[in-house]
C-alpha cells in the first residue's frame, strides 16, 4: 500500500475517504480535517485565546497538539475528578505533556475542592456519567470565564458524534438534538462559545495520530463508563461503516447541515440561541454561572448530596 499523495509506503488507509497515508502526509491530512473544520463551522479565529479541556486521553491530547502546530494561542485545563487511581493516571499524561512542551496547564481537583466525583454520584444517587458530565460542564465554562478565553475546546471525535447522534435519534430526543453541533455559540457574558475541532475526524484517526506523533496518552478507559450506552452506539455504527465506509461521516455532516430546519425546535424550546441572546438564560443564585434553572444543575448536585465544593 503506497502513500496517494507521495508513493512512500503508506502507513494507514482512509476507507471513507478511499485514501492511505505515509506518517507525514497523514498528519498533514489531519491538520487539513482539523483546519477545515475551525473554517467551515467558523469556530474561531487566529485572535481567540482557546482553553482546550484535555482529559489526558488520545482525542484532547491530539487536539492539543494540533492546535499548537496549527499555531493557534491555547492553553490545557485539566479536571482531576477523583476516580481512585484512574484520576491520578489521567492527570500525569496531562501534566507531563503540558511539561514537554512548555505549556500552560490548569488543573482542578475536585478531590481538594471535597466534590470528588464517585462521592458525589453516591450521595446523590444519580448515575455516575451523569454526575460527571455535570461536573465538567460546570467547570469548564467557570474555568474559561476566570481566565478570559474566548473559546471552550473538547475533544470530541466523529465516532463520538455520531454515536451521540443515533442516541438522541433513537429516542427522539428533540431538545438534544437541537443542541447537538460543532459549536456552540456564546451566550451573553455567561457562556463561552464551545467547539470540537475533531468533528471530522475518526476515533482510529485520531488514535493514529497521537501514536504517530509520539503522543503518551493514557489508555486505559474510565471505569466509571463501563457498560455505557454510547459504547453499544459506537459498535452499531462500527459495524455499519465496516461495509459502508464513510456512513459515519455522512450521517454526522448530513445531520448538521440540516441543522437549520432543527433550530426551530430549539427556539419553540428555549428562545433563540445566538451570539447576543441570552434566551431564557439567567444567573444561578448560588454561584452565578448560567443556568435554565435556579440553582443551577451543578448546585443543585452539590446541595442534594450535601457536599458542598470548598
Ligand atoms: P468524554 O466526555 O470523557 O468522552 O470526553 C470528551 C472530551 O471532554 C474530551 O475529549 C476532553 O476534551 C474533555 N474532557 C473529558 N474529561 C476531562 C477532564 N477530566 N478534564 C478536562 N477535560 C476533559
Ligand atoms: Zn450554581
């Protein structure tokens, strides 16, 4: 198999793109995907200061990375959500990445603020994910505001996507799927904008990527997630892009090039979203973050188990 674009021995091929690299043109190939997507969702601009949230897994590592060598002004912000061994493990491929390249890397740990996360969820008793996608929503955004940045960075791949996709199309989750895109916009002064740059990429994409590149990121899942929904999404539509090769892509472009006609959905739901509406946002009275609600989902979390952050 040789490279399509310089005949060297090709290291990986692209079915849905009927392509196979060599190391360099790959990564090339990446970065193009990546520029594309920040282009044609207007993600943001070479004068925003983005806060990449890294996890210290493969996608937010590589996303990371990317970022930089695309020359885009970033800095890491990590969350130690306390899970016993895994957090700490997490933590290290954060920090010591953050070293090797001489980077700015915030971390918070939610073991110092009393809030770790396994806590949280058995106080509460609500579901482990859940909690957790409560907790990294809240301190994200708390995170970029404190540190003016413009832009909130994840790295969500395709296969995330489009996994989240089939979720909220096989239960017809309408206020989800207006929800669903590459970017959210701000909201007033209360919610930065926030983007996955890796919206076009695949997860075995983005593998290959932060192997090649030399990225050390941690490989282990978290054991929290086992058993989740979304991981029976993604070998559904594994098995589907095994014979249909470019399915994912289609189905996740094709759905957010619809996304217009979807946006009333949202609209009859919230008010309309966009760079200066605020819909029906407004200040959670316990700690001023943006909320439909009052308090807010974190406090109300954090009340409810009787754990409040220090
Ligand atoms: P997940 O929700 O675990 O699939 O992660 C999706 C994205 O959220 C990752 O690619 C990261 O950008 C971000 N993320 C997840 N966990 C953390 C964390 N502990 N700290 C910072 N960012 C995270
Ligand atoms: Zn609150």
């Amino acid at each position: 198999m040789k490279c399509r674009r310089c005949g060297k021995r090709a290291v990986i091929d692209i079915k849905a793109h009927h392509t196979a690299f060599c190391r360099d043109c790959f990564i090339l190939y990446v970065h193009r995907q990546v520029r594309r997507a920040i282009a044609e969702y207007r993600m943001f601009s070479r004068e925003d200061k983005i806060l990449v949230c890294v996890s210290g897994g493969k996608d937010s590592l590589a996303l990371w990375d990317i970022l930089l060598s695309l020359g885009y002004e970033c800095h890491g912000l990590h969350l130690d959500l306390g899970i016993d061994g895994y957090s700490e493990r997490s933590r290290m491929k954060a920090v010591e990445f953050a070293q090797k390249r001489g980077c700015t890397l915030r971390v918070i740990s939610m073991e110092e603020m009393g809030i770790p996360v396994p806590k949280l969820a058995k106080k509460s008793r609500r579901p482990e994910c859940s909690v957790c996608g409560t907790v990294k929503r809240h301190f994200f955004n708390k995170a970029a505001l404190e540190g003016g940045y413009k832009v909130v960075a994840t790295g969500h791949n395709l296969d995330d996507e489009a996994a989240r996709l089939l979720g909220n199309i096989l239960h017809w989750q309408w206020e989800y799927l207006a929800k669903q895109r590459p970017v959210l916009p701000p909201v007033s002064d209360l919610l930065v904008r926030k983007v996955e740059p890796l919206c076009r990429l695949s997860e075995r994409e983005s593998a290959a990527y932060a192997i090649l590149t030399g990225i050390d990121y941690i490989l282990e899942e978290c054991p929290m997630s086992k058993g989740a929904t979304s991981i029976r999404y993604k070998h559904a539509l594994n098995i589907l892009e095994d014979s249909m090769p470019g399915a994912k892509m289609s189905f996740y472009t094709g759905f957010i090039k619809n996304l217009p006609r979807l946006s009333r959905a949202w609209e009859d739901l919230h008010g309309a979203i966009g760079e200066d509406s605020g819909g029906s946002f407004s200040r959670c009275s316990e700690c001023g973050s943006a909320s439909f609600t009052d308090p807010c989902n974190f406090c109300r979390l954090t009340i409810e188990s009787g754990l409040r952050p220090r």
